[in-house]
C-alpha cells in the first residue's frame, strides 16, 4: 500500500511539470514574436517592472501573492508612461528617453515599494481582525453558558445522557 | 374517658373481673349512670382480638357478659393510649376464682343444662354464625349475673390472642401443644371441647386435674384421652356420660357439633362415643432417657428436644421402629422417603431441621406445626409474632418458619382439601415474598401487618397513639408532626410503611418499592403519593402539622426540577399549600407530569447548548495555529486583490485622461 503511494506521487508531479513547462514555452514564444513589433513598450516594461519580477522570483511556498500586490502598484505608477509612449512617439529613443527621467522611475519604483508595504501590512491586520471577531465570539459564548448555569445550575454543565 | 360516654375509674380497681392480661376498673356511662359496668385495660404488648370485639360489641345474648363498648383510650397509670373494652358487670361472682384453682363452684346437675349448657351452646352458636370462636371458655371465665346465681354468662375473650389464658386441661390436645401465644382462632370444637372440660369441672365442683403439670396432663390426654383424664373414675350423671365424651373426643372430626348438641338438649340420646386409642407400639422407643410407646407422644418428645431427636431420625432408628415396632410400614417409608431426601440435601443443618419438622407432622399430622421449640396452629403464628415483637424478643425462628415454609409442610400432610387450609397456605407463601424483600414496607413487619389484621400500628413515630386503621393513621402522624424534634426525620418508618401496605384495600406495594428508592426525590414522591391518597380517599381535609412536615422535606423533590425559574415557583407556592394544610396539593404541586418532562426536556437542549458553546470555544482557542496561517493567507489575497484594483483604477483613469 506504502509503496503504491510512493509510487504514484512522482508521476503525477512529473505530468504537472511537464504541462506547466509547455504553458510556460507557448508565452514565451508569443512574446517573443511580439517583440519586435512592440520594443519600446517592452523596453519600459522590463525596466519599469523590474520590481514585480524581483517579487515573483523573491517569493516562496505555495501562496505567491507578492507579485500581483506589489505588480499592480508597480503597473499602476507605469501606465501613464506606457499610455504616453503609446499616443505619442512610440520608438526606442523615446522609451530610453522616458527611462532615464527620474520621475518615471520614481513613480514605478516608488509605487512597487508602497505594494510591498501594502503586502507586508495586511496580513497583520487580517490577524488583528481575526483575533478581535474570535475573542468578540468566545466572550458571547461564555456569557450564553454563565445564562444558562444561572437558569440550570451547575447540573447544565455535565453532558446529557441523551 | 372513653368515646366521650364512657368513664374508667382508675382509683377504683375491681380485681375479681380481672383476667391474667387485663386490669379490671369501675367504669360509667353517663347517659346511663346506674349502669353496672367494668372496664378491662389491655396490656399494650399483647395482641389483642379486636376482630371479636367488633363481633361482640352490643351482642345481647344470655350467655355472654355485654361488651358495651370498646376503643383506644389514654390511660394515664400507663401513660398511653391502651385498648378498653368495657363490659356489663356481673352481680355475682366468678364460678372458679382462678384458672389454677383447685375447687370452683358445684353446679347440681339438674339445673346444668338449663343454666349452663343452655346459655353457653347458644353463645357458640351466635359466635360461630358472627365466624368467630370465643377460646376462653373455662370454669374461671364463668360469672354468675344475678344475685340468685340463676343466670350464667361466659366473660371476657378479647383482650388477649385466642386461647391464651386456657390451662392445658381446657384445651384440646392438639391445641395444648402449641405454645399458648400460637395456639390461633381454632373452630367452633374447640370452644365446644373447652365447654366439656368446664362443664366436668362445674358437675364435680372441683379441678379434677389440679394435681397434674402440664406436661404429665397432656402426657395422660394422650395415652388415655381426655375424657379418661378428666373424669376418671368419677360418677356422673348418665345423660352426662353421653354428652362429655362427645364433647371432649380427641377425634375433632368425631367431636359432637353445635347438631349433635342440639339434639341432645332436645332429649334425644345418642351412643356415646368411644375412645380410640393411638396405636400401641410392640417396644418403645428409646429416647431422651426414656422410651415411647406410641408416635403422637414421641412426636411431641422430639419436638422439645429438638436437636436431640434429629440423629436417630437420620440414622434410620425411627424408621425401623415404624416399621417393626408400630408395624406401620406405610409411615416408616414415608419417613425413611424424607430421611433420603434430607440426606442428599444442600445445607445440612436447614435440611435437617425441616426433615425433624415433616417427620414430626407424620408420626403425629393432627399437631401443631413444630419447628425447632416453636408450636404454633397455622392461624396461631401471626399472633405469636405479634407477642415476640411487642416484647421486643427474637423473631430470627418465625422468620425462619416463613422463609422456610414450614407452615406449608403442615398443610401438605392434610388428608382433606380445607378451603381455610389453602387460603392460609397461599398467605403465607405471599408473606414470604414480603420476608425476602428487606426495604421500608416489606419484612417481617409487613408480615406482622399482613397475619394481624387488627394489630394497632407499633411505630415509634406515632407516640402512645393506638392506630388500627388506615384512616387514624394520618390524624395519628399529624399529632406526631406537632411533637417531632428532628427536622430531617421522615414521617415513615418500617412500621408505618409495613402497616400502610398491609392495611390499603388497593395494591401499593410498586409504591413502597418506589419508597425505598435511593434517589431521594423518588422515594419522597412516592411517600407523598401514598399520603396523598390516603388523605384524599380516607380524609381528613386539613393536616397542617404532616403537611408542614413533608413540605420541609420537600427540598430534593423541588430540586429534581432543573429549571430554577420552576424552582423558585415551586417554593413560593408550597408555604400556602402548608397552611392549607392539603398533602394532596403538595403532591399535585410537586408531581406533574407534563411540567416535569417539559422542565426535562428543556434541560436536555440546555444541555446541549453549553456543551455545543463548550466545543466551539475550544475549537477557537485551540486553533491559533491555524488562524495565524489563515490570517497570513488571507492577508495576502486581500494585498494582492488591493493591488489589482488599483492597477485597473489607474489604467481606467489613465485612459479616460487621455481620451478627454
């Protein structure tokens, strides 16, 4: 039985893999065929979003949310930059040019870093709220068991035969 | 004072209407003062027959002395409440001063029929139609009624058991042998047989037998028969002749009837009876330092040498002397059948003892039952248990006897079906299962109830009270109420529990069961059940002091209720119950059903409720772990949604800039 189950697990990870690894080679190759078309925007973004990218390599374990928090800031500081590349001169001089104001990276990076507060800050907070509903919880439900005691005795407190 | 009309004069003792367990007083009736009377006040340790006294009370009947009036009364010389019963008191004196005196007064034989055999058969013959026997018809209990000494009436026969006060010579053989306290109600040939012995006693003027101990008496009745014993060789009148060996045959089923008296009253002569002997055995046999030659007086040898006799029983020698001896070899068979039987029995010394009972029953069937020094009649035990527990004496022997089913043995070896036999035989196995249940309301006090029907209740609960009857038992208790000094003490005890069980017409034993529960709650509902119904059905309407009483034990009834809402009802309300003084109420209040499974049922989900907040506070507490984890998820999917949103807000706003 043991040995079944030993057996199974890496199989099935290996098909995971695999599939995962074609999905990750189909983007791949789209991007880079888009490339060319689009080199400015994607220069901006490589540089821009360095941020997010550090995020998703940075993160560990199973539930990687970094990336979209401190991605969504990060992309939220770049599209008015994107947005004036787009509409106005779309050429790689003018995505360097952009690059190298400071403002655009103060805005990119600067807003990568309020995502990683963000990200950092919340799950305390989920905590605190969490702990505070549960203790709001027990404290009603002792004060229900005080009402019945008082209503029952002490007798209430034993398990029911039935 | 006695029912309000009758005065006992406790100055004014009268000893010559006294009997040996009665003193006698002077006493008066007030809508009558000129009426002669006398009291006799029964000894409180003694068994009374108060079945007769309800028989005899204004009986009229030449024969007898009036009983005027009975009743419990305080007699303060004892300082309780004892049995009265007041008779109408005779001129004259009585015909023989005591039981054990040697002379009494000669009755000349011309005059016998009309002023004794006359009166005397026709008070037997009442008493027989009113199913009771008188047992106390002997020379000492005759009294003289007018002055000219032209009228003779039979005394007192109630204060104490059947056949207590008789010397041996006025009993029957069978009943002589019975210890005097058992010798029971006997039949009406009985009382016709003691009517012989007296009447021999008046026709010679003197006790023909004073010379003689009981022992040797009953020795003689045995060997010659009692009229031998008894006449002897004294000349009577002919028509005497006929009538006493009639009367005082050994053979009750020979025995002259109330028909056979008659006849002879009428002038009608019959052939006397004669005497038959028990068999004679060929040898004797030897026993106890001398040697027997017939089984009725080996028997009663045996029996009051009762560890004595069980060897030879069991080493054959009795069986043989049967057989060869006697020549009854159907006997000897029977008893060697019963010897097997004891031999091959379980605990040795029970088996033994009730082999010696049935051997006993065998060589002599018409005898008392005999068991181990106790010889009692089948109906004689109940007031022989009465006595031994009023005098506080060892009752292991009468438990014995029921437990054992001793009396059953007796009635196995009757030749003729008695429906009285059967009745008894059934009671007394009924008495057995009381025996074999030790709880309040069963035991041997329960038998005591159940074998004296009218025994007044021996609780020390209820003082010097004197209950007979249900329906005093209550008033009784809630006299008692008033004067108890323990507040936890219950209002029942064995006695009372024994005497309600024994006494209620209906069925109540699943409630006596139910008063022995161990759950205090219980057993009180079913005491208040029990006095409930008694008050309801047999009154009084007010017992304030017994409902005080068992209201301030009402605490584990109240507290079997869990709500304390119901509770704190229940006790606001029982106080006026108390002053109403109604145990029915209080039972009602504290028993209803439908508020008790509502209060359980309710208590149920209660339950339920705390055990259910119970397990969801753990489950919280014990899964900080957990939270922590799952605050950190949800943390981050909060951040991450967070991010995404401002992503799409910005690029919505980003646009519309740029399209404005």
């Amino acid at each position: 039985m043991a040995k079944k189950k030993f057996q199974a697990a890496p199989v099935k990870k290996g098909a995971a893999a695999g599939g995962g690894g074609m999905n990750k080679a189909v983007v791949l190759t789209i991007l880079a065929a888009l490339v060319p078309f689009s080199l400015p925007t994607v220069v901006l973004l490589a540089f821009t979003m360095l941020p997010t990218i550090g995020a998703w390599a940075s993160e560990r374990g199973n539930n990687k949310y970094a990336w979209l928090c401190v991605g969504g800031l990060n992309f939220a500081g770049v599209i008015p930059y994107l947005f004036g590349l787009w509409f106005g001169v779309h050429t790689l001089d003018e995505a360097f040019n952009l690059l190298s104001e400071a403002g655009v990276l103060l805005w990119a990076y600067g807003a990568s870093g309020i995502g990683w507060l963000l990200y950092t800050a919340m799950p305390p907070m989920v905590s605190s709220w969490l702990s505070f509903t549960t203790d709001r919880r027990v404290a009603a439900l002792k004060a229900a068991q005080k009402r019945l005691v008082e209503d029952w005795g002490d007798q209430v407190v034993k398990k029911g035969h039935n | 004072m006695l029912r309000d009309r009758f005065t006992i004069r406790s100055n004014q003792p009268l000893p010559e209407f006294s009997t040996p367990n009665a003193e006698a007083f002077v006493a008066e009736d007030k809508r009558d003062p000129k009426r002669a009377l006398y009291a006799l006040i029964c000894r409180p340790d003694m068994p009374v027959r108060v079945n007769v006294m309800r028989a005899l009370k204004g009986m009229l009947n030449p024969g007898l002395v009036q009983l005027v009036e009975w009743g419990a009364m305080t007699w303060s010389p004892a300082g309780r409440q004892c049995m009265t019963v007041i008779y109408e008191r005779p001129i004259g004196k009585r015909l023989m001063a005591g039981p054990r005196s040697p002379e009494c007064r000669r009755v000349d034989e011309y005059d016998i029929s009309r002023k004794v055999v006359e009166p005397l058969v026709a008070a037997i013959k009442e008493l027989t139609n009113r199913g009771i026997t008188h047992r106390s018809i002997r020379a000492s209990n005759l009294f003289f009624m007018d002055e000219g000494g032209e009228r003779i009436a039979l005394g007192d026969c109630a204060t104490a058991p059947p056949a207590y006060d008789q010397p041996m010579a006025f009993e029957t053989v069978e009943s002589g042998m019975a210890n005097n306290v058992a010798r029971g109600s006997g039949s009406f040939s009985d009382d016709l047989y003691s009517l012989g012995v007296t009447l021999v006693f008046l026709l010679l003027g003197r006790n023909p037998v004073a010379h003689m101990d009981d022992e040797a008496l009953l020795k003689m009745k045995i060997q010659q028969g009692s009229y031998s014993t008894l006449v002897g060789d004294e000349r009577l009148p002919l028509a005497f002749i006929e009538l006493l060996r009639g009367l005082l045959c050994d053979d009750p089923d020979q025995r002259w009837d109330i028909e056979s008296l008659d006849l002879w009253l009428s002038g009608r002569r019959l052939s006397p009876l004669q005497q038959r002997h028990e068999k004679r055995a060929a040898r004797g046999f030897p026993f106890n330092g001398k040697e027997y030659l017939n089984c009725r007086e080996l028997a009663a040898a045996m029996s009051r040498s009762w560890d004595l006799a069980i060897p030879p029983v069991l080493e054959g020698k009795l069986e043989l002397w049967l057989r060869r001896a006697v020549e009854d070899k159907e006997r000897a068979q029977a008893v060697a059948d019963v010897v097997r039987m004891a031999l091959n029995g379980g605990d040795k010394r029970v088996v033994a003892d009730l082999m010696l009972c049935k051997v006993l029953i065998m060589l002599d069937p018409t005898a008392p039952i005999r068991y181990k020094g106790f010889n009692s009649m089948p109906d004689g035990v109940g007031s022989a248990l009465a006595a031994v527990m009023a005098q506080k004496g060892d009752t292991k022997l009468l438990a014995e006897v029921i437990l054992r089913e001793v009396p059953r043995l007796w009635f196995e070896a009757r030749k003729s079906y008695l429906p009285d036999n059967s009745l008894m035989d059934s009671n007394f196995k009924e008495l057995k299962g009381y025996l074999t249940q030790t709880g309040l309301g069963f035991g041997l006090e329960r038998c005591l109830y159940e074998m004296n029907d009218a025994l007044p209740c021996q609780s020390t609960l209820l003082g010097e009270e004197y209950i007979v009857e249900l329906k005093e038992l209550l008033p009784a208790l809630n006299a008692a109420a008033a004067k108890r000094t323990d507040s936890k003490q219950w209002p029942v005890d064995r006695h009372v529990a024994a005497f309600m069980g024994a006494r209620a017409r209906s069925d109540i034993d699943r409630n006596l069961v139910q008063l022995n529960d161990s759950e205090p709650s219980r057993s009180l509902m079913a005491l208040l059940n029990l006095f409930a119904v008694f008050q309801y059905r047999l009154g009084p309407e007010q017992l304030p002091n017994l409902a005080a009483w068992v209201g301030a034990l009402a605490q584990p009834a109240v507290a079997a209720f869990h709500s304390r809402e119901k509770r704190k009802e229940l006790e606001k309300e029982l106080p006026k119950l108390v002053r109403r003084g109604s145990v029915v109420e209080i039972y009602n209040l504290l028993d209803n059903p439908g508020e008790r499974d509502k209060d359980q049922s309710e208590f149920a989900w209660a339950q339920a409720q705390y055990q259910a907040a119970e397990e969801e506070i753990r489950r919280v507490q014990n899964n900080e772990d957990d939270r922590g984890k799952e605050a950190v998820r949800i943390g981050k999917q909060t951040a991450a949604v967070t991010g995404i949103v401002i992503a799409l807000l910005s690029t919505t706003i980003t646009v519309i800039m740029k399209v404005w």
